[in-house]
C-alpha cells in the first residue's frame, strides 16, 4: 500500500501438497461453509463487502497470477452465497488499488477487463474499483475536521499508533508532521475505505437504520494482512453507527496459507481459524 514500508515476514510456511484447482475447491467448501452460518444469525437486513485484494495491478507474474486467481475465488464465493440464499444478501465486490500513472492506469483496466472475463457473479457493472489516493487525502480531511478522532492515537517517534489498552498494534496508522499533523498510513487508509463502502451499503439498501456489514478481505502478504486488521479495529474505535463483521484472510495459495481472523462480537477480541 501507499507510504507503507514492507516488514520482514517471519512466518514458517508450508509447501502445498496439492494443484491450485485441487486445493481451493477444498478452501472454497470451508471458507463458504463458514460464511454461510455467519449470514444465517443476521436478523437485520446485511450488505456483503468483498474485498477481492488490495494491491498495485502487478507487472510481475508471481503476483499478477495470484490476482487473476483470487478474482475466480471471489467469484466463486458469491455463486455459493447466491446459490443458498438468493438475493437476500446485497454483495458489492471491491478491488482497492494504488493510483498509477496515466500509462500504467491503461495497463490496469487491461488487467482488470482480463481478470474479469468469464466470471459469472462478478463484473464490471458490479466491480468497484477503489483509489487508495483518494482514501488517503479523506482520512487526512478527517482527521483535521474531527479531534475526537486524532483523540485516538498516540504519538510515539513521529508515528502516530492507535491506543490499545493491551498494546497489540505495533504497526502505525500514521506519520506525524512538524505541525502534529497524523498523514495516513495503510490502517486509517483501511479505515477510510470501510468508511466509504459503509456508504456504498447504505445506499444500496436505500435506507440509514440499523444495517449489518459482512466484510470479507484477501491478502496475500501477512503484513497487508495485519494492515487490515489494524484498520478494522481503528474503524470500530472511530465509528460508532454501523456494526461490522470482519473477515480476514491471509490467502496464498504458494504458502499453503488460508489464515482467517474474524470478531464474533464487535467487542470481543481477534480469533484465529486455519483453513
């Protein structure tokens, strides 16, 4: 992401004993399985955000191929939604990507129209393509309009962290500025964006009462990983009025890796499921 160094990973990882056909069909079952039993205990109307990825459209083929196959996954995953529960759950798939030159930008709807060619469930119409640029200068905008939320964090060594009673964030959310000012990093970017896909499920709903938010999100990196938990729990801290319900992978399918963390209450803390 955008102004976010990339940190060692020291995690052990497995080699995968089984084709990439093989081994996501068995995720695809779980994963939905799981999914599937979270949507059943809602009994408030429900918006399904799919994070699909979040990431710079690559131009290395390590890369490029993981984004081509989490897009068929994701795909997949909302046929099975679909299949059970028709259009009871409105979902809005989303890819959140870093701005790039106007050359690049070419190469990227490129990307984008291939990664989307054959997929059922997912489109153009329904795709929405998110700019972390944008999301960066709005967390910005907040957070010079509204001191409660600057109120969160505290600074340490010119970086500004989210305070925690048991510490267990220590990535930080920003950099802090000779004027004091926090300039957003990728956790109040993750915030800006769950702020700007509330809206999007708002207004699919056509309504502004009590509404849950199913949010479902693939890294392939642990650190993007711990990113979007840290936005996750910045945004629970700074954002009162909707409930949401995270879901987050660290998905590779090179790394025999299917991690998920997820809240069973808003107020309860981070669990942990291999898949």
């Amino acid at each position: 992401m955008e102004d976010c160094p990339i940190e060692l990973d020291r995690k052990i990882y497995n080699v995968p004993t089984e084709d990439y056909s093989i081994w996501s069909k068995k995720k695809l079952k779980l994963i939905s399985n799981f999914v599937d039993k979270k949507l059943c205990s809602y009994e408030v109307p429900t918006v399904i955000i799919l994070e699909i990825g979040h990431f710079t459209l690559p131009k290395e083929e390590i890369n490029l191929q993981w984004a081509y196959q989490n897009m068929a996954f994701a795909n997949a995953l909302c046929g099975e939604i679909i299949k059970k529960h028709k259009s009871k759950f409105k979902i809005i798939p989303t890819l959140l990507v870093n701005n790039l030159d106007s050359k690049d930008d070419n190469i990227s709807q490129e990307i984008i129209d291939d990664m989307l060619k054959n997929q059922k469930y997912i489109n153009q119409r329904s795709l929405k393509i998110i700019s972390e640029r944008n999301l960066k200068n709005r967390a910005f905008k907040a957070l010079k309009n509204d001191s409660s939320l600057t109120e969160q964090f505290i600074h340490i060594d010119g970086k500004a962290y989210l305070k925690d009673d048991d510490y267990q964030h220590d990535l930080a959310a920003g950099f802090v500025n000779e004027d004091g000012d926090i300039i957003p990093r990728c956790g109040l970017i993750l915030t800006s964006y769950l702020d700007t896909v509330s809206k999007l499920a708002r207004e699919r709903l056509h309504q502004n009462d009590e509404i849950n938010l199913l949010f479902i999100s693939f890294s392939q990196l642990l650190h993007e990983y711990k990113r979007v938990m840290l936005g996750v729990d910045i945004y629970g801290k700074t954002h009162k009025s909707l409930h949401i319900d995270p879901m987050i992978f660290h998905w590779a399918y090179l790394q025999d890796q299917a991690q998920l963390s997820f809240k069973p209450t808003s107020t309860s803390l981070w669990e942990d499921l291999q898949f």
